[in-house]
C-alpha cells in the first residue's frame, strides 16, 4: 500500500485496467457543455442498488444514459428497468467509453466516494456523491478543494439540508428564540449493523455476479466472506454492512452524523472545532471496526457573534440526559435520532434531518409565532433537483462541496478521537491532530497499489 498523493494528476489504472484492456484517461480533462433548461442532462449513476436505486429515481427525469454497479445482483431491478442502456461493472470504463456524460451521481460505499468523484470531477462532470461525501478528512479537504478548480456543480446527499425544517431552525436560533446556545447534544441509533468485533478468519467463493476486486477498490485486499460469524443473521461486508469496517466505512458518524448534525453545524455556524474528546466508548479490541456504541464531545471556539459552544454526540442507542424542566414524557428529536439545542432562553429540539423544530416544553408552541425569513426555500425540499438546478447555471447547490466538505471534515473529527482512542486537539488549517502525532496517520488515506490520486 502507499499513501495517496493529492496532486493534480488523476488516477492511474493500474492492473485492474490494465485486465479490461482500457487505456487511462491521464490528465485530459473534457469541456462542460452548456445546458439549457429546455434539455435533458445526461447522467450516469454508479451504484444502482440500494441508496443508488433511490438516487437513480430522483434524477430519472433526465436523460439516464449509463448505469454502473460491480454487483449484478444487487444492480437487476435497475438494469433490468433501464435495459436501454449500456451497463457497467467498472466506473472507470464507463467514464472513457461514454462521452457524453455530463454529470454522475455516485451512490457506492464511502470508500470509494473520493476516488469517483475525483475522477468525474477531473473530467468536467457535475457529482452527487451520497453522504458522508469520503471516509477521510484528507479526501474531505481534497474533493472540496477539486470542486473549485474543476468548476462544477456538485452536491452531497444530505437530503434534509434542502427542507424547510433545517431553514426554520436556523431563524428561530438566529432571531434569538431561545438567546446563546452554548449546548448541542445529537443522537443517533447507528450503528444497526455489526461493529466491535474483529476480522473473521477464512474464506467463501465469491459470487459470479460480483466482481469482489473492484468492489475493494481503493482498500486493501481481503479475502470475502460471505456470513458473518459474530452476527449470522448479518453478511460480512457486502452488500450492506460494510459501514462498521474503517476500510469501507465511517460507521455512525459517517452514516447519520451528516443527517443529524447539519442542523447545528449550520444553525450555529459552527466551522472546525478544536478538539474532540472521547468520553466513552463500548470496549473494542481490534482496529478494524468502530464501537457499538460512543459518546463525544466537541469545543467549538467563538465565531461569527455566536460564543463558544460544545456538541455532544451519542450513538449506539444512548440518549442525551434530562433537561431542566422539560418533561420526560417529550421527546427529543423523533425518538430514535435528532438534535437538542439548550440556550440561555429556552430549547429547541429538531428530528433527524432537521424537520419539525419546536421549543420545548412544548407548551411553549402555543402561541409559537415564525420568526423572520432569512433564508430561502427549497422548492418541494427536493435535494437532487437543487442540484439539477445548478447544473442548468442556477445558484450553486445547497450543499455543494463549499459546505459539505468542510462540514464532513468536522463529522469526521469524531471518528478521529474514536481511532486514536482518547481526547484529540485539531489545528484545522494545517490539518494535524497536535496533542497525539500517531492520531495524524488516521487523517489522510491510504490506498492500495495500482489506484491513486
């Protein structure tokens, strides 16, 4: 393995490619055409199971004129739906056959996030990468970066960033309803799927509709495994619980923590905090998967009008304490997941993607009055036609890579702390943990021989 070189290079193929024969795209990059409302955008989607299914759905209205997926099986339903169209295994190959492409939307595992968006990106095509946007800070930074010089439109798939509920929540703070907020817990119940254990031993044949290699991708090699010993009911990696492994995923956090923390990062214009600490964590005794449950907290410094601030974060099923004077029958967020602000002046609780905030207790909605209109809304909260919309040469997407990148790049501060298994301090500009050097070796990724950036 050797460690990814952010350059301005785009990728090499390596033997994968060099097995299907295609030749490597180097530095070319292709022009973007431009697009009038009145015509379809071409769109390819890689990764049509799953999320991907869900993500195909939202763009059908374009012209859909490729599907990519390394799983046929996981991939029928929509290969067989859109038959018309040339499919592929291999993202990379799609990407030189096509031409006409002008924008993906990439629904795959998080470790293959960057690599893709990268390559598209490099290619003059538009992305909608499904959140977290990467696995890494380092590729948070990079693809953040890449947006501005490549110049296209982009979009992460924290859906609940376009509805109004997270755009009424922002007022209500910034009006000052409830005056400083200087406390934040968010909660999730992620993860759902096995984490804690460690790598089972052995082997199974892998299917004949996976190509288990591209799938990898950018990790290092393993060898599949089809059940999982700890947990029978469960497979092992593929096709849907790869998010517990750090080689593919970045567990609760990566999974929800884009959903259920978005509200505060904006509502609180919260940027980069300066340090994590982990307060608790289920013991682990491997480094292959994070824990099955965690609470974290993050120091926020001032910024903006707004004075300091610490988030709390719990998964796992655990839940924020009690509030003075909020009854324990109201709940917060919507049960399961969501947001508790506490401010000098009252709280505000919110649901997973921001919906529905209200002050609690909620006898305090009666005679709740909007405050203000700051912010504009989202036409029926429809994430990926704000997306569609830039591309067309509208305002740049609501979460396009300005916000999303460095928004994940805090998401993933936690997962950080987690990994190096104590409290960590974190100078952002330099991109260094500075009170544990070793923690650094988590912050930027490394991906094995033959796929570079």
């Amino acid at each position: 393995m050797s460690r990814v070189s952010i350059t301005r290079r785009t990728f090499l193929f390596g033997a994968t490619a060099a097995m299907t024969g295609c030749a490597a795209l180097g530095g070319r990059r292709t022009s973007r055409r431009r697009i009038p409302p009145s015509e379809r955008i071409n769109i390819a989607c890689i990764g049509v199971g799953g999320q991907g299914s869900s993500d195909l759905s939202a763009v059908a209205s374009e012209n859909i004129v490729a599907l990519c997926d390394v799983d046929e099986a996981r991939a029928a339903e929509n290969f067989a739906k859109y038959a018309h169209v040339k499919h592929y295994k291999d993202f990379r190959v799609m990407l030189e056959k096509e031409k006409g492409i002008d924008a993906v939307t990439i629904s795959t595992p998080d470790h293959m996030h960057a690599f893709i968006a990268m390559t598209a990106m490099q290619l003059g095509k538009h992305v909608y990468v499904q959140k977290p946007l990467t696995r890494t800070i380092g590729e948070a930074r990079m693809l953040t970066e890449a947006a501005r010089r490549y110049n296209v439109a982009t979009q992460m798939g924290n859906q609940g960033h376009s509805g109004d509920g997270v755009r009424l929540l922002c007022e209500m703070i910034w009006s000052g309803m409830i005056g400083e907020v200087r406390e934040v817990h968010a909660f999730t119940n992620r993860p759902i799927w096995p984490q804690g254990m460690g790598r089972p031993t052995g082997s199974d044949p892998v299917p004949s509709t996976l190509d288990w290699d591209l799938w990898l991708g950018v990790a290092p090699h393993r060898p599949f495994v089809a059940h999982n010993p700890v947990f029978p009911q469960k497979n092992c990696y593929c096709p849907d619980v790869w998010r517990g492994w750090w080689d593919f995923g970045a567990g609760a956090l990566g999974d929800m923590g884009c959903h259920v923390l978005d509200p505060p990062y904006w509502a609180l214009k919260l940027g980069s905090p300066t340090r994590v600490d982990l307060i608790q964590a289920d013991p682990i005794k491997n480094e292959e998967t994070g824990p099955r449950s965690c609470v974290l907290r993050y120091d926020f410094p001032a910024r903006e009008g707004m004075g300091p601030v610490k988030l709390y974060w719990y998964d796992g099923g655990l839940k924020p304490p009690a509030v003075a004077g909020i009854p324990l029958e109201e709940k917060f967020g919507d049960g399961d997941s969501g947001s508790v602000f506490i401010g000098d002046a009252g709280v505000i609780t919110t649901d997973t993607y921001g919906g529905t905030p209200r002050l609690l207790p909620l006898a305090r909605m009666k005679d709740f009055q909007k405050p203000p209109q700051m912010l504009e809304r989202i036409s029926r909260g429809n994430h990926h036609q704000n997306w569609l919309q830039a591309i067309r040469g509208g305002a740049p997407a609501c979460s396009n890579f300005d916000y999303s990148g460095p928004f994940t790049e805090m998401v993933l501060l936690g997962n950080l702390a987690l990994r190096a298994g104590q409290s960590i301090e974190w100078d952002s500009k330099r991109m260094q943990v500075t009170n544990l050097p070793e923690a650094n070796a988590f912050v930027k990724p490394v991906y094995r021989k033959g796929w570079s950036l």
